[in-house]
C-alpha cells in the first residue's frame, strides 16, 4: 500500500503520479526528482527537491555515453506525444553537440 502524501504535497492538488515522485524524494533526503509537470516542478522547488524532466534525462545520457544520439530518443518520445519545442529541441541538442 501507497504511503500517504504528506499535507505539504497535497496542497499542491497534483496528479497521483507527481505526488508519489514528490512524496518518495521528500522522504529521501537527496533524491532528484523527475518529473515534467510544471505544477510538480514548482512544489518540488518549494520544498527543496532537485528535479530532472524528461529532456535532462536523455541530454544526460547522452553526455555519459549511454546513448549514441539524443535527437532518435527526443523525436521518438514526440512523436509519443511529449510536448517539445523545435527552439528548445534545436537549444538542447546544440549543449550535447549534436
């Protein structure tokens, strides 16, 4: 069974999945977030939670080599549906030379 949210997430009114991302590193001193959800970013930087979104995640493998190309990743996960812009696409891509 799910731990409850803490009164200090609730607040904040968020979908199940941010709640429990959010309650889980509040819980864990240190832990990173990830999350994409504005409203999610904002009470995690309320409450001091570092966060990562999707984009970071792949820009970060990319840069530890764990992919060969964050373009096919990022064009993939559009075309599933995650909003990207083509400047902020165009901006990221550029940070890990691609």
């Amino acid at each position: 069974m799910p731990s409850p949210v803490p009164p200090e997430i609730e607040r904040w009114d968020l979908g199940p999945g941010e709640s429990a991302v959010l309650s889980w590193a509040l819980a864990h001193p240190g832990t990173e977030a990830v999350l994409d959800d504005l409203g999610g970013r904002r009470c995690a930087a309320v409450l001091g939670i570092p966060v990562r979104g999707t984009l970071g995640l792949v820009l970060l493998a990319k840069k530890r080599g764990t992919i060969a190309k964050a373009r096919p990743v990022l064009d993939r996960l559009r075309g599933a549906g995650m909003y990207l812009s083509d400047s902020v696409l165009d901006e990221a891509l550029k940070l890990v030379g691609e």
